[in-house]
C-alpha cells in the first residue's frame, strides 16, 4: 500500500551559512524534475511504504518564490481582438 496524497510530502531545507539546499520529496512529479535537472545531486532515492522518494541536494540560487500572475480582465472587444489577431498568425504559419 503506498502513502496517500497527504502523506506525500516535500521537505526543502537550506542555511545562511550554506549555499546548498536539500530536499526529500515522495512527489512524483517533482521526482522526474530533480532527476532530469543537471544542477541536482541525487543522495538517495528508494520506496517507503510502496510510494517513491529522493533525496537530493542543489544550489539554494535554484530556489525561487513567485508572485501570483495577475488575471488579465478583458472585455470582449479585447477577446475578439486576441482571437483574430492568433487566427491570423496560425493563418501565416501555414504559408
């Protein structure tokens, strides 16, 4: 049986000493992320209770927080605009 979504976590840690970071992940998705990025030393990796996990390092400058995109409110002239404007680059591709 392996661990619910719940139990799936992500633990990142890192210093103001160290400029490395350390993450244990049971994420899949975040898995396949750190084993195709170069920049990512992977220290270990297994199964627990059925579900996967790695365990890796890499440099803290990886790590970024963004702000939440703002969603655009259009009117729908402005919609109207956006499609014709993307039909025609699909039109022009084509050519």
């Amino acid at each position: 049986m392996s661990l619910t979504a719940a139990e799936r976590e992500t633990s990142i840690v890192f210093d103001d000493d160290s400029e490395t970071a350390y993450i244990t992940t049971y994420s899949r998705p975040l898995i396949r992320k750190l084993k195709g990025n170069p920049g990512v030393t992977i220290t270990d990796e297994g199964k627990f209770q059925g579900s996967a996990f790695v365990s890796a390092s890499f440099s803290k400058e990886l790590i970024t927080i963004r702000k939440p995109r703002a969603k655009r409110n259009l009117t729908d002239k402005q919609k109207a605009d956006l499609k014709e404007r993307g039909q025609r680059l699909a039109r022009s591709r084509k050519n």
